[in-house]
C-alpha cells in the first residue's frame, strides 16, 4: 500500500506512518494555538503559575514515556517509495521540523505537490512575529529551506541543501495566508538549482497580480552513493 493510499490518514502522501497521525496532529494544533495565545496576551501570575505547573507536569509524563528516534533511512526512500500523485498532501513525518502538523513548535502549513513542483499554503502565528505584523525573517528562511526540500520528495532525489539565498522584497505578514511555490530551475550532474517565491493570498488562492513577497534560490547536491537496487 502506498502512503498515499492510506485510509488512516485520509489520503495524505505520508512517508512515515504514523497510527496516531490524527490524535498527535489535533494535540498538537492546540499546542501551537496554546503558543500563539500565550505570546500575544498577558494573564495574572496566579494563572501562570498554573499554566507553568500543568507544562511541566506534562512535560515529565511524556519523558517518562518510550522516545522515538528519526528514521535512519529517509533518504534512501527516495529511490524505493512512489512518488506522490499529482495535487496529493505530502508529509514526510508527522512531526516534522517546523512544518509537521504533529509538531506542537512548527508553522501551519498545507503542502501539495503540483505538478513537478509544490505548492504550499501557510499561516505564520504570533510565536513568529518580528516587526510588527511581519514574519521574522529567519522564521520565512526555515520554510523556504524546507519547501524545497519537500520538492525533492516529489521528484523522487536524495539531496542536501548547498547553498540558500533568500531576497526579501515585502514582508510576510503575520495570521495571514501566504503561498509557497518551488520547482526545479536547472541541474547539472549532481546539482540542482531550486527558485521558489512566496505570494500573498487572494480569495483562498495565490494572488497572481500581486508582486512576491519573497524570491529565492537553492542549491541542492545529491550524494555521490546512492542505495543499490
């Protein structure tokens, strides 16, 4: 059975299954919620005081429990698992760095494949505000990086990012829809050029009059050995 043909997790192209994906992504919006609320707003020290009892509490039951080690052979999928299809989610692990929805610290983000690039969908909270009511610029870098290594998930190549420049032409603004949209510019050998853009939203899509608020370039190497057949 192919990720995504999995009735578990609704259709989404998820690499890594996870029995849980539902309970721990629902758990862990309400987190992400949890932290966007408590950066912007500011409670009694009673309040606190309970709110930083209930954490650590929580904290320590999930530390007593079993950890679960990343996958050792997430790159060497690449070469194994099908592609995801035309217009399907993709996750590589629920809990992924910065944009799995099973992770309490990440963004809010909806990434499809489109084509022989991605598109993807995503709402910057509070957590990530710099200037006010923009995204900090580090915070945009981190999912420029990690869209475009979605994009070698569908096309199907083990790479590593090289080389990463990133022009800031507007800010992001924050709790407001922005598009990511990255493909595949050029390739030579074992290098491979990927130029991305970050667009405003217009009406549940991205607006394609508008200028981009952000552009950018990378540069991804694939490994000199890759797994035999």
């Amino acid at each position: 059975m192919s990720p995504s043909e999995d009735p578990v997790n609704n259709g989404v192209h998820l690499i890594y299954q996870d029995p849980q994906f539902s309970a721990r992504s629902r758990a862990a919006s309400a987190l992400r919620r949890l932290g966007n609320a408590f950066v912007r707003h500011r409670v009694n020290e009673d309040e606190l005081a309970s709110m930083e009892e209930w954490a650590r509490l929580t904290a320590e039951a999930l530390e007593r429990s079993q950890p679960v080690p990343r996958p050792s052979d997430y790159f060497e999928r690449r070469y194994t698992d099908p592609r995801p299809s035309d217009g399907s989610e993709v996750i590589a692990f629920s809990d992924r760095t910065f944009s799995g929805p099973a992770n309490p610290m990440g963004v809010e983000v909806e990434l499809r494949r489109d084509g022989e690039g991605v598109i993807s969908r995503v709402i910057f909270g509070a957590a990530f505000e710099s200037a006010p009511g923009r995204v900090h610029g580090g915070a945009v870098s981190a999912l420029v990086d990690d869209t475009m290594g979605y994009l070698m998930i569908v096309l199907g190549e083990a790479a590593y990012t090289a080389r990463l420049a990133v022009d800031y032409q507007g800010g992001v603004p924050i709790d407001t829809p922005v598009w990511f949209r990255a493909h595949e510019a050029s390739r030579e050998g074992r290098k491979l050029t990927v130029t991305l853009t970050v667009s405003p939203d217009k009406e549940g899509v991205p607006d394609a009059d508008a200028d981009p608020l952000i552009t950018a370039e990378g540069l991804f190497i694939i490994p000199n050995v890759v797994p035999s057949d």
